[in-house]
C-alpha cells in the first residue's frame, strides 16, 4: 500500500466509493506487494499469501486465474475474512450486520475460517434469547424484531441504541409484536 496515495487508502477505509482507476491502482497492491517479497528467499511463502489476499474460496476475486479452495494459501484465506470483515465495520456495518453480510456471500470465504471468525466473536459475548423489555443499548439483534404478521420492524445485524429501543418499545406498545429475539450481549456489559 506504500505505493498507493493516502487519499484513495482513506477512501477506501471509510466505505467511499472509488474511481476505476483508483480501484485498479488499490487492487493491485497485493500483486506488487508479492513482486516485492518474492525476490527475499525466505518471504516466498509470504509473498504467494500476500499475492491472494483478495482470492475467494470459490476461485474469483484477484489475482484471476484457477487457484480456488484449499489451494489458497491459508495466510491468504485468513486475511480475506479478517479484512472484509474489517471493511465492513469500517464502512459502519455492525458486527452482527458485518456477519450477516459475510453470510450472505459466504462461498467467498473457507468455511472453516469464517467460523472461527464467528467462535471468535460469539465467545467476546453471549448470545442470549431476550424478551423485549431486556433489550438494552450495545446488544446486537441475531433475529429480526417482526410483528405477529410477519413484518420486519428492525432487522437482524442492529445494534442497539437508546433511540432504537424506544423505537422497539413504541412497536410493542400500537403493534402485536413476537415478544422474545436472539441477541449478542458484549462481554463488556455482562
């Protein structure tokens, strides 16, 4: 990333959407970055990792060729979870909206990593069923919030705030609204 200018890694961190240039020019730095490594006898095995950072589990994504699944460097297959998730998060997703999106999309990543992503993540809280008095601001919904007809009235992935509570609580009160959600409690609030 050295070679790129601050600006386009900056837009880029916060979610802004880049130029096709601006995205050849990023996407291009783990192929650059492994040029470089690979001239060093003992960062080979690191250059191919850095190489296919961006590689999904199912063969797409960069560098383009037919290197798919295991055949990926575990380096690289770990690196693509952790920076999409990061991504994500930066971009203003929330964890559990981050997951869902990942989930979504799940044949991008080893199977195997993701869910050690997610362990990891699930053991920095509990997840819980709640009714919907407990709700309490900094859990995150694993459920959609619907009422008794089935309606979403706050999707799975939010995180919630004071304002989003009272939101839930205003639901409750002028709808009939299914009364227990799954929720992620951060270890800081237990």
């Amino acid at each position: 990333c050295i070679a790129i200018p601050e600006e386009i890694i900056e837009k880029r961190i916060k979610g802004t959407v880049l130029t096709r240039e601006e995205s050849e020019m990023f996407f291009a730095h783990p192929l650059v970055g492994a040029q470089l490594l690979s001239n060093i006898p003992r960062l080979k095995g690191i250059a191919k990792a850095i190489k296919y950072q961006f590689k999904q589990f199912d063969g797409g994504g960069i560098p383009a060729d037919d290197i798919k699944g295991c055949t990926i460097p575990i380096i690289s297959r770990i690196l693509k979870v952790v920076t999409d998730f990061d991504t994500l998060k930066a971009e203003g997703n929330t964890i559990a909206g981050a997951l869902e999106i990942m989930n979504k999309r799940s044949h991008w990543y080893d199977p195997d990593v993701l869910a050690a992503l997610k362990k990891e993540i699930a053991d920095s809280g509990i997840i819980r069923m709640v009714s919907l008095m407990e709700i309490l601001p900094g859990m995150a919904l694993l459920d959609d919030i619907r009422d008794d007809s089935g309606v979403v009235l706050v999707p799975k992935g939010s995180e919630i705030t004071e304002v989003l509570k009272m939101r839930i609580f205003n639901y409750a009160r002028f709808r009939s609204v299914n009364d227990k959600v799954k929720v992620l409690i951060p270890q800081e609030e237990l």
